[in-house]
C-alpha cells in the first residue's frame, strides 16, 4: 500500500518504486506487469494524453 507505479524513461515495463522512510527519496521495488501496456503505443500518446510528469529521486 502506498507504492507508485511509474513509466521511468527508457524503460520496457512500468516499475513500482516505494518512498524511503525520509520521504526524500524513492527506491525501485520491480518491475509491474499491467495488462495491455505497451511501452510504444505509451510513447506515441499526444502530450495532453499522457499523465503528468514526476520527478522521483532515487537512492
């Protein structure tokens, strides 16, 4: 509970990454298997259909 699933630039599958107890920071937890995306038909989006953009930092 509390986990994001993310589309991280570069990448073929949407990962799950979790805040670190500091709230600062972010880690990786895996990879997430969503039924039906795919990566490329995500990137061919319009700029107003994909969500916004995040920046999450890691450690």
């Amino acid at each position: 509970m509390g986990d994001k699933v993310v589309v991280l630039k570069n990448t073929e599958f949407p990962m799950v990454i979790r805040e670190t107890e500091d709230k600062q920071y972010h880690t990786i937890v895996g990879y997430a298997i969503v039924r039906g995306f795919k990566y490329e038909e995500f990137e061919k989006l319009g700029r107003f259909q994909k969500p916004l953009r995040q920046a999450f930092y890691f450690r």
